[in-house]
C-alpha cells in the first residue's frame, strides 16, 4: 500500500508531467520539483517527507519525464509506421 506522500506524487506526475519540449535536460525535471513542491506544500507535504518515502525527488521526476518521452516516441512511430530499433546500452 502506498503512503500518502507516494500516492501524492504518482497523482502529480500521472497529472503534469509531460514529453512536450523535454531534450533530456535536467532543468525541466527542477522545473517539475518547484511546481509539485509547492503543491505538496498545499497539501501538508514536506520535501523531507516525501523523499523518506520515495527517495531522490529529482531522479524520481527525471525517470518519469523520461518515461513519458520514451511512450510519446514509440507512439508517434507507431502512428508513423516506423520501426523501433534498440540500441546498445553503454
């Protein structure tokens, strides 16, 4: 069962965090940090709190735009009728 700080997050970023302009900078996962901070804040949620229950909120945020990216992609070359190819990881 998830904690109240996790079911927070999953519902943010199920609700704001998205592919559009995301180049694999990390900038754009901070800009997320600040926004959902400030909500969690609203909502009695502190950063401490939340990472006890999640870990790194950074690499938590960075993995879902990621994420999101990857589906955005393979959805468009679906539509495209291009084929994914894998690539070797490094």
């Amino acid at each position: 069962m998830q904690s109240p700080e996790e079911h927070f997050v999953e519902k943010w970023i199920a609700q704001h965090v998205t592919a559009e302009g995301y180049e694999g900078r990390s900038e754009h996962s901070r800009d997320y940090r600040a926004d959902l901070l400030a909500d969690a804040e609203k909502e009695g949620f502190s950063k401490a709190a939340i990472e006890a229950h999640i870990g790194k909120l950074d690499e938590r945020l960075h993995d879902a735009v990621t994420t999101e990216t990857e589906q955005v992609m393979m959805e468009e070359d679906e539509r495209s009728g291009a084929r994914s190819v894998e690539l070797p990881k490094k």
